[in-house]
C-alpha cells in the first residue's frame, strides 16, 4: 500500500502506547482513523487529541476478547467511512507470574485479548476487505517474546507465539487465495507505553493469583523491568508504517531483536538447551548455602 492518504485505518488498542503513536503516524500520512479501546476515558481523550491535529478520527468503545465486539466495531467503521484499508490488531495485555502459581483467570484474560482478540479481527474484518476488492493490509502486534518462552512471563509469550504464527499462515492464505490483502507482524522488543499497568482494564470479578507481593503494582506485569529501558513508542509506529507501504512482513525496530535471532538460531541448531531467562521480581527461593 504506497500511497495511504484518505485510507481508513481500524487500530485495537489504539487509545494508548504503540496503538496510540500508530494512530499519530497514520493520520500524518492522511489516513482516517477509528480507533477502538476497552477504556472509555482514555479512548475521548485521545480521539480529542488527534482530532485537535486535524486528523479525522472516530473512538468505537471495544473489547477484543468478545466477537460480537469486533464484529460491532466492523460496522461503525464502515458507517463511519465506508471502507476500511488497514486493520491493526494491537490491543495486548500483560501479566507475570510463575506458570503453576497463576490462576486460570489470569491466562483466560491474557489469551481472550492477545490471542482471540487476533481471531476476532481477522475473522470480523478480513471477508469485508477481500470483498471490497482494494489494496489491504493487516498488521497484527506480536513482540519479540513471540520467539522466545521466557520463564514468568508465560501466558504473554505464549500468546505472541500464537500472534506470530497466525500471522504467518494469514500472510501465505491471503497470497494462496489472490486477494488484495497484505500482512506484516510487529515485533518490538521494549517499549515505553502503559502496558505494565494492563491490569487497569481486567475484567471485573475475575481472580488474579494472590501472591501480594507479586501482586504489588509495583511487580505484577514486569514493570521494574520496563523503567526507563523501553523506546518511544513512536519508533514502532513509523517502523510499522515502513513496512505497510513496501509490504514487509516483519517489523522490526533497533538491533536488539539481531541478537536474539543469532543467539537463538545457535541454541537451535546446536540442540542446546535453552538460557535460563526470566521476567518476574526477584522473590524466588535462594538455594540452601
Ligand atoms: N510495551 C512493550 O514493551 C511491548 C513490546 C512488544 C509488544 N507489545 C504489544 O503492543 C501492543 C500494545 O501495547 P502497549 O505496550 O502499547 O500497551 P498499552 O497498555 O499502552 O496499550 C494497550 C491498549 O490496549 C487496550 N486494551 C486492553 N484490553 C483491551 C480489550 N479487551 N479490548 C480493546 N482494547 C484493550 C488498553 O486499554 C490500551 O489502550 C500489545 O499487543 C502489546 O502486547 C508491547
């Protein structure tokens, strides 16, 4: 997709962080924006903010993790603007923990917005941009954790793995069947954004593992290990934006993710077993002296 100016643009997730910078990016490029978020006060406030640019932007209150969300949030798009050209799938939430400690609530929600959320767009959106019939693109937000199995961090990576391989098969499907649609699959390594406080838009009533330690704000999705250390967001975006105009699958951003790929590629061919990686605070037991 070369040239984006009076294209409509759908981003998950997009009244914060990654999704948010996206929004920025795109309108600069002329794009007209819907931008859909489980949070309603964040969403009014960044739709005014770009609105205050000048951009066109509509804010449709969503949940990924329900389809009969996504398929409402297909509809307001196309009454909005007619069409849609370009579907991010960003909307992610984040949790740490070790894998036999945290609840089965904790993983449901994890995968309900990181994993169906994925599904949910692909199938409430994909049928109407191959039936519109004109250059398309969907851009689903991975991580570099989608390659990688990180100890306490588990329903994360797993579902990024899961992002990452549904993007795969959804990039050669929609070759295979001569559509108009690209793919590419973002793959950021750290970034600055909200998401160490994912917990802000968990669904009431549902049981968090009760270690009030981890549980502290402080600890409970990796934050300490964010502080600071993160890029702006804005890198992925226009990363991103790259990528849509020349139809490259993978975005990428800095050279961190080199070093990952070359570490990883040796564990694999050699067979070695994996580095001892982990995400969480550092509330382990210590072995006996
Ligand atoms: N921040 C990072 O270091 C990093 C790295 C790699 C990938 N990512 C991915 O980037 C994407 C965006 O996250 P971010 O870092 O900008 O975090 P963020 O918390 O700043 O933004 C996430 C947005 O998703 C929204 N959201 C949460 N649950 C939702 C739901 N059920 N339905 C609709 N919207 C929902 C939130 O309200 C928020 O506006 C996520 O998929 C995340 O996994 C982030």
């Amino acid at each position: 997709m070369e040239d984006l100016n009076g294209k409509v643009a759908v981003i998950t997730g997009g009244a914060s962080g990654i999704g948010l910078a996206m929004a920025e990016v795109f309108g600069a490029e002329g794009m007209k924006l819907v931008i859909a978020d489980i949070q309603q006060d964040a969403l009014d406030r960044s739709v005014a903010a770009l609105r205050a640019r000048g951009f066109e932007a509509v804010g449709v209150l969503t949940d990924v993790s329900k389809f009969a969300s996504v398929e409402a949030l297909a509809q307001a798009s196309y009454a909005a603007f007619g069409k849609v050209h370009v579907l991010v799938n960003n909307a992610g939430v984040s949790i740490t923990g070790p894998i036999w400690k945290m609840s089965l609530d904790d993983w449901r929600w994890v995968y309900d917005v990181n994993f169906w959320g994925i599904v949910h767009g692909i199938k409430a959106f994909v049928p109407l941009l191959i039936e519109q019939g004109e250059p398309a693109h969907v851009v689903n937000t991975a991580s570099l954790a989608s390659f990688n199995g990180t100890g306490e961090h588990s329903p994360y990576c797993s579902s990024k793995a899961a992002a990452l391989s549904i993007s795969q098969s959804l990039y050669s499907e929609l070759i295979a069947w001569n559509t108009k649609v690209g793919v590419s699959v973002v793959c950021p390594g750290m970034v600055d954004t909200q998401i160490h406080k994912s917990n802000r838009n968990r669904p009431e009533g549902d049981q968090p593992w009760s270690d009030r330690e981890w549980n502290d704000p402080a600890h409970v999705t990796g934050s300490e290990a964010f502080q600071g250390r993160g890029v702006p967001a804005r890198d992925i975006a226009e990363a991103t934006l790259s990528a849509m105009k020349e139809n490259r699958f993978y975005v990428f951003n800095g050279d961190v993710w080199q070093d990952l790929m070359r570490r990883q590629s040796d564990v694999l061919v050699n067979a070695a077993n994996p580095p001892v990686q982990t995400w969480g605070p550092d509330l382990r037991p210590k072995p006996a002296q």
